[in-house]
C-alpha cells in the first residue's frame, strides 16, 4: 500500500507534545528570530515559525535588520543576544545577502542557544553522536522516516545532496540508525545507478522533479526535502516527481505538507532543549 507521509500531522502531535511539556515549565522559552533584509519567502517562513510559537506557548521576537547591514553589524547584535540571559534561543533567518559572510555569522552564536543546530560545536556533536542541538530538517527528516520505519539497522539510505543544513548531517544520523549510508551531489557520475539501490532515498537539492520513477526500486521510502515554484504556473515543487514516483515507491513525503511543518515543530523542540541546558 502507497504511503503518503503526512508530515502536517506529525508535527500537529509534536507540538502538542511540546505544548505539554511547556505548561510544566517554571519559565517560559523564548525564541529571537533575526531577518536581514526583506525576502518574500523568508517573511512567509518566519511568519509561520512565530505563530507556531505562540501555539505551543513560546515568546518570539523578530529583530528585523537593513539589508544593507555589515556581517559586523550583525555579529554584534548576535553578541548581545548571546549574553542576555532572557534569550533561549538565537535563530538567523536564512538565505542572507551576499555580501554577508553567513558561516561567520552562524558561528558566532552561543551553542547553547543554536536551535538551528548549524554551529561547529552542535554539528561536531552529531557527527560523534553525542548529546547537541540537531538541525532542525535533518532532525525531522528522521523523525518521519521512523514512522514507516521503525528500526532502519541494514537499510541502504542514499542522500542526494550534502548542503550542511541537510544532506551532511541527515546522512550522519541515518548511519548512527545503523543504516548504510550513501551520499550524492552534482558531481556524482550515475546518480541512476545509486539512487536505485536505495531503501531510504533522501532528496535535498532544490532542483524541481530531479527524481523520477527511473530513479527508485520498488518499495523505497522517499523524503523529499527540496521546494521550489514553477516559474509559469507557480505551483510549489519537491525534488521528486511525485505522480511519477507513487506508482512503485512505498512512501513519499508531500511538497508542501511533508518535512516543511516538522522543520518548524524540531524548531520549537530545540528552542525547548536550549532553555533546559542553559538551565
């Protein structure tokens, strides 16, 4: 039977969990959002992480800077977040304007208080699978493949892409599952050959319908993590061809409604994980 992975729901009951788990705080978590600049996608993404925010019982502010700022500009309101013991957790909207050095930018946040998990320090932990912040979409990328797959000890999960916001780090949780792990990229000679050996295939690319049924053997699981929009019609697009994959994969998250609500939802868990370790 064809699964459709409905990430929507999944995290509807992750929130509620973390709502509980709020109510039974002596404080309340409080989450700083910085947006650089005025992007369209960014404001509709950051708008949806303050509301899911606000539904589980979360204080968010958003530090809304010029895009014309300076990476030092922005270092230094960093800074100051970072010394304020009242902010739990420090998030930086991205994609930032070219000009700012972004992994400056991102290292200079306390770790404590990365719950986008992207610091050297939280990204050393997941490689040696020791206690850290974890990325937020890596995070719910496994998240949902265990509601398919329970025990993934043996399986062969190929990564395509190795982006440090996803592929790197999701590739490195799936091994610690005890998975086999493979990785491709824009460079990989027969990215065919590989794709269709996979029992978990996890697509971060952000090209529109890469995969397609040629892809994938029966049965895989497919997490699609890439959106896009068509530049004609302006419907939102996954990295797989949905329509072409559901007639020989078992399971497939949605674009929208797959891993987008469950990257939100490890958001709030983490901003919940950081208050407790600064605790």
């Amino acid at each position: 039977m064809f699964i459709i992975i409905d990430g929507t729901k999944q995290a509807e009951h992750l929130q509620q969990t973390i709502k509980s788990q709020i109510q039974h705080l002596k404080k309340t978590p409080s989450l700083h959002v910085i947006v650089v600049g005025s992007c369209v996608p960014s404001a509709i993404y950051v708008k949806k992480k303050v509301a899911a925010c606000h539904n589980v019982g979360i204080s968010s502010t958003v530090h809304e800077i010029d895009k014309i700022a300076t990476t030092q500009e922005l270092i230094d309101k960093i800074t100051t977040l970072n010394q304020d013991d009242q902010v739990h957790g420090i998030l930086v909207q991205l994609p930032l304007p070219d000009h700012i050095n972004r992994d400056a930018v991102l290292q200079h946040i306390a770790p404590c208080k990365d719950v986008d998990g992207l610091t050297v320090y939280n990204l050393g932990h997941i490689m040696t699978d020791t206690s850290g912040i974890k990325p937020c979409t890596p995070q719910g990328c496994l998240q949902l493949i265990h509601s398919v797959i329970p025990n993934l000890k043996g399986l062969h999960a190929v990564i395509v892409g190795k982006s440090t916001l996803v592929g790197n780090p999701i590739g490195q949780l799936l091994l610690h599952q005890h998975a086999t792990v493979t990785y491709t990229h824009s460079h990989t000679k027969n990215l065919k050959h590989l794709t269709r050996q996979a029992d978990i295939l996890v697509v971060a690319t952000g090209v529109a319908h890469l995969i397609g049924e040629d892809h994938i053997k029966p049965g895989v699981v497919i997490i699609d993590v890439g959106i896009s929009r068509d530049g004609k019609t302006g419907k939102i697009l996954g990295d797989v061809d949905f329509e072409a994959v559901s007639q020989k994969a078992k399971a497939i998250t949605p674009v929208p409604g797959g891993v987008g609500p469950m990257t939100v939802a490890n958001l709030l868990l983490n901003t919940v994980k950081c208050m407790k370790i600064q605790s």
